[in-house]
C-alpha cells in the first residue's frame, strides 16, 4: 500500500481526519495557537504542522512548555491575556486526556493529536489518537498531507521523530506496521541516514554498542538540544545556555534546515549536521555538555547492585543525586549487563533525588518479564494519594520502560524511596514464594497485578 492510500485508508477508518482538514484548510486565513511536547518527537511535529501554516498563509503561536501534561490553567491564562484571537488549539504529543474537554469552554475546536496509550478520551475535542505503533512527528505529516503536499524537509524531520520516539528501530529492521508505507516511500532517498556506520553509538544503542546509523546519532542531537521532554538543560554552567529555551532553540533550528534538503541528503557526519545548524556554535556547545554529562552519569552507574532475582529476572537498582541523563545512561548499562549475563532478563530500577527540590524514578528492561508500567502506575498512584497531590506526582509507561516523577519541590526522599523498596520487596517475596509454590491462585494474580508478568 502507497503512503498516500494509507492515509486515505485513516481518513476512512477516523472520519475526525476530515473535521482536522477543514480546521487546517487555507480557505480563509486562520490564526492557530499549538501546543506540542518538549521532545524531539513533539518538536517535529510542531516544526513540520507549522512549515504548513505558514504556506497556507495562517498565524500561529507555537507553545512548548515543560510539562507532558498540558495543564489547562496555563492555556486559560493564556487565552485570557492575549484575548479572543485563536480559531483553534492544536495539542501535539501531550496525552490524551478527558481533562482537555474543559478548554472547549474557552476556545473551540481543540484537536488532540496524540499516540500515547489512553485509559479515557476526551470527548469533546476532535481527537486523532489511531490504533498501531506511530508517533506524532508522522501524525502530523500525514495531516499536512491531507491539505497540502509534503516536502523533503519534512519527510526528515517524520523520521528523526519517529527514531527518537523508539517508534522504528531501523538498525534491527524494526518497522511497525502503521509506519511502514511512509518508511517503504522515503527509505532509498535517506540511505545516507539508514545505513549501519561504525562511530559513536548513541542511548539507542543498548542491545549492542558497534554500530549505529546516522539517523541515531541526529536524533540524540536533538534529543540533547530540546532537553528531550525531561529538561536536561545547561543553563547551570553556561551564560548563554541560561538565557534562551534550548526547546525552542530546537524547534528554530528544524524550521532553520528549510533551503538545506540536498546538504542533508548529502550528509555522511554528525558533524556535518552541527555545521549545518544556523547556531551551530551553541548546538555545539550543548552537544558537549550532553556528552561530558552521558560520561559522568556512566561513571555514576558503576554503583548499580544486584538487588535480587525475581523469577527468570535479575533486578538491579542505582539510586543518585542530581544524576544526569538517567533513564538514558540507565539504558545503556542495563543492557551491558544483560549480555554480560547471556542476554538474561534484567531490569534496572533508578532512584534519583533532585537537590533543587523533586525526584524521580525510572524503570527500564530487557526482555518482557516484569511489567514496569504497572510498577510505575502502582507507586506513583499510591504517592499521589498520600501526599494528595495528583498533578504534582505524575508515572505511568509500558511493559519495558516507565517513569514516576515527583514535582513537588519541598519534598524528602524518605517516603517515596520507602514505598518503591516496599514495592520491590513485596514482588521479591511473592518470587520467592511463587518457587517454593507457596501460592495459591488468588495470590497469583495479585503478584501479576503487582508487576510479576511471567506468571501470566
Ligand atoms: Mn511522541
């Protein structure tokens, strides 16, 4: 199937396709306010809706705040600043969340293009949220395609999105479904981008370390430039860096490569695309800091233990301060273990305090066995009642990664890291139990809920 007939296939399957085009129609001039996500994907997707608006002739404002949620307090303070002037919202990459309906009541139409997993959508905005494995950076791409033609440029910047979501996985031939008509129409034209280079290997590198593609190693550009939708910024050490949104900086510099398609196809080096960048000095700069951080948070790591063996799994746990790039750096060395241990299923539990106030928990994996995601929903539901404070504890992911983030500055670890060894030690025990078959079926279903998937 063509790209083309693939999103005519969507337009059928989502009829909601057609109300989006008629909002993005250059019928009459429109003013368009957007709010996207702080990570490459996010950014993408911004860059590429707003290269249409401007060829469409609309106004827009482009919106991208640190948060994943987007809080409707922060859009309604808005709307009452700059007045009566949006015909329409636009919330990118943001989740889907029945909260959105609210802001109906102060701007309309709100259109919610979003990929993650949803527990309930909201029902009054003109949702886009497609079954199968995509990411907003394509989301938006096949709706400019709608109204309009697509260009190079966007077609890259589709791409960049789509590997830094972990979306296509193009070193391991990993290509889902949804993506694969837009992959199969643009694949020969970035060969320059899609085959294995033995160079630095990027955080996507985890399963091996000896090559990479160029598309990893730009899309960890990007992720360092935008401070990929966890705010690792440099303003601490660097004048400059203090004084501008390196988010936004990311989403001028997408917009800045219009003119530069054919270098960009002609690209061999990640240097080449530094010296590509319209501000390729600070690009530089935060690219060094990323590294010199990756460096140090690696170092770091070497603390990592093995906390205990749960079933089939090996559990290991670090715990930190103020540690860089974690979930990344924790990626990495999670997967060096797990060859270390002939591929064996290993998860790595990440505890970190924030001295600025907050902290933050990560899981990662190789191989399904634990559920993470349920962990993550578990642990962060449980802090969020005891501290009543839902907006301020936020977790949630799937079967191999997942977060819970605390934001509440004035916070001590005390509790929160209590609840997470609680958690840890209760799945422990059930393990243990399991072996020495200790319980009966009611038990094991608990110990699934709880996280223990390879009982299912
Ligand atoms: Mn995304």
């Amino acid at each position: 199937m063509s790209y083309k007939e693939f999103i005519e296939q969507q337009r059928e399957e989502y009829p909601v396709l057609n109300e989006i085009a008629e909002v993005l129609s250059s019928d009459e001039k429109k003013n368009i306010l957007v709010y996207s996500h702080d990570d490459p994907d996010g950014v993408a997707a911004a860059a590429i809706l707003v290269r249409y608006l401007e060829r469409a002739g609309h106004d827009y404002q482009v919106e991208l705040p640190h948060t994943f949620e987007l809080e409707t307090d922060r859009v309604k303070g808005l709307l009452k600043e700059k007045g009566d002037q949006y015909d329409a919202i636009f919330i990118m990459d943001k989740g889907t969340l029945t909260q959105y309906d609210e802001l109906t009541e102060v701007i309309e139409p709100v259109v919610v293009i979003d990929h993650h997993y949803t527990a309930g959508e909201p029902e009054d905005c003109l949702l886009y949220n497609p079954d199968g494995a995509c990411c907003t950076g394509l989301q938006s791409h096949m709706l400019v395609n709608l109204v309009d033609e697509t260009s190079d440029l966007d077609d890259f910047l589709a791409l960049v999105a789509l590997r830094s979501d972990w979306t296509i996985m193009p070193l391991k031939g990993i290509i889902p479904d949804f993506v694969e008509p837009f992959y199969e129409e643009v694949k020969d034209e970035w060969q320059n981008l899609l085959k294995p280079i033995k160079s630095r290997p990027t955080w996507m590198e985890i399963d091996q370390r000896e090559e990479t593609l160029l598309l990893n190693q730009i899309s960890e550009l990007y992720f360092a430039v935008s401070g990929g939708g966890f705010q690792y910024f440099y303003g601490d050490r660097d004048e400059e860096l203090a004084q501008l949104d390196a988010t936004e900086l990311c989403f001028d510099e997408m917009l800045a490569l219009d003119g530069s398609e054919s270098a960009l196809k002609g690209l061999s080096t990640l240097e080449d695309m530094i010296a590509l960048s319209d501000r390729s000095d600070l690009v530089e700069r935060i690219f060094d800091y990323f590294k010199s951080d990756w460096e140090w948070s690696l170092e770091l790591f070497e603390s990592a233990f093995h906390y205990g063996q749960l079933g089939p799994v090996d559990l290991y746990l670090f715990t930190g301060e103020d540690t860089p790039l974690m979930p990344m750096v924790g990626s990495v060395k999670l997967g060096k273990i797990s060859r270390q241990h002939d591929d064996k299923p290993t998860v790595m539990v990440m505890a970190n305090n924030d001295s600025e106030g907050g902290g933050h928990f990560s899981f990662r994996a190789v191989g399904d066995k634990i559920h993470l995601g349920r962990i993550a929903d578990i642990l962060s539901n449980q802090l969020a009642e005891e501290y009543n404070a839902p907006d301020m504890i936020t977790g949630g992911g799937h079967a191999l990664a997942a977060e819970v983030k605390i934001f509440l500055e004035d916070i001590e670890m005390a509790i929160p890291v209590t609840r997470l060894i609680e958690h840890l030690n209760k799945l422990y025990e059930l393990a243990q139990a399991v072996e020495a078959g200790e319980l009966d079926e009611a038990e094991l279903e608990e110990a699934i809920e709880l996280g223990l998937s390879y009982l299912e």
